[in-house]
C-alpha cells in the first residue's frame, strides 16, 4: 500500500477525533529532498503537524495534551535521520526519546 493512502486514513481519523494524538516513528529509506514531508503534505496532514520548534529541548517538558489538541498539533512524527530535522523539520527521534534497556527476571 502506498505510504499516501495510509497516511489519508490518518488525517481521516485526526478529523474524526479531534481529541486524539498520533505519533509516527519512520524508519528513513527516503532520499529524494522533502520526500517525507511531501507525502505528509498531500495527504493533508501538515495543519496537524507538531513543529520541531515545539519539541522539548535539554530535558524540557512537552506541552500538556490540553495544548496540544487546542493548537492543533496532533500529529508527532520522528524519523531516523538526524539531518532530516534541521532540513525537512521532522524530529530526530534520539534527540527527543529514550529507549528503556529491559533485561529477563532472573525467575525469582
């Protein structure tokens, strides 16, 4: 299935539930410029779009979800290249998340 009509159905639902939130994390292959966003943009999804200048920084807190769902930004999307921030706007994501290290219970 091409990425666009995935992404239609999520603008789908972001109309439908103007209290939810979505969050994409894309594992990058694109390397034609703006690809990402460009798809993003025809599907309609860029005025859901959680800009990188919102994104907590040096351990800032994230806006509340109240501000969030008020000012529209509802749709939070990382990729995995760290250069697509500064030249698509899409948030790295190891700049923003940390991954729990999980390790099995000794059983006891």
């Amino acid at each position: 299935e091409p990425a666009i009509n995935a992404l239609k159905e999520i603008k789908v639902f972001l109309e439908a539930y103007p209290n939810e939130i979505v969050t994409i994390f894309i594992e990058d292959y694109v390397t034609s410029k703006n690809g990402i966003r460009n798809v993003f943009n025809a599907a309609g999804l860029s005025k859901f779009w959680f800009p990188v200048s919102r994104m907590p920084r040096d351990s800032g807190d994230w806006p509340t979800v109240a501000d969030m769902i008020k000012e529209n930004h509802r749709l939070v999307v990382f990729t995995s290249k760290e250069y697509k921030e500064s030249s698509e706007g899409i948030a790295y994501e190891w700049r923003y998340l940390v991954e729990n290290q999980c390790k099995p219970s000794s059983g006891n």
